[in-house]
C-alpha cells in the first residue's frame, strides 16, 4: 500500500459517465515514484481520508482484491467503451458520441445480420 498526502485538485465528469479525478501532492520519494510508477494504467484500490489512516483502516484497505476492470464490465459496456475510445481517437465527423455510438452500432448489427443464413 502507498500512503501519499495529496490535494483534490480537479474533479470532472466524462461521457463516459466515469469520473476524472487529479491530485496535486508534495515532492515524492523516489521510491513512493517507483512505486506509483508500477500502478500505471492499471485499476487499483484508492482509499482517501483527511486525516491518516488507522492501521485498522490499511488493513481493511489491504484486504480489498482488485478484479480484472474488463471482467466486471458486461459485453456491451466494454463494446460501448471501445467505441467511446475509437470515437476519442477519430470522431469520423461525429460530434457527439451518442449519435457516433449509434452510427457503429448500426454497422455491428448490419455485419452480424449479414452473417446470417437466408431464409
């Protein structure tokens, strides 16, 4: 477990509907930077106070088990969230998601029903 004494300096809200959350902290150890450095990019267990933890409360921090971020996801909000990703990196003129999401959607569904036998 890291311990870092930090500021909440930004919060926002994404149309994703996650959150975007940044903190500002003093100068970190070079050790404290390794071991962020280590969590790039990957889901962990964020526990934020006031004042300190309690050894009671790391513990119980501690005891809490990160699962696979996809595997708690259903099949259509990862699909949703790849679009949402493709859409970020080129909107194809789109310019909100919403009508871009329905836009792929409307492609997936076309290609699997041209998959289908006919009748």
């Amino acid at each position: 477990m890291i311990t870092i004494a930090a500021i909440v300096t930004s919060i926002k809200s994404r149309v994703d509907k996650s959150w975007s959350i940044t903190f500002s902290t003093p100068e970190l150890s070079p050790s404290q930077m390794m071991d962020l450095g280590s969590m790039n990019g990957k889901e962990c267990v964020l526990g934020i106070n006031l004042n300190a933890f309690t050894q009671s409360e790391e513990k119980l921090i501690d005891e809490i088990k990160v699962e696979d971020a996809d595997m708690q996801k259903s099949p259509s909000q990862r699909l949703r969230a790849v679009i949402f990703l493709r859409w970020k990196d080129n909107s194809e003129g789109y310019n909100d998601f919403n009508l871009y999401y329905a836009y792929r959607m409307e492609k997936h569904i076309t290609n699997e029903k041209n998959q289908l036998p006919p009748r």
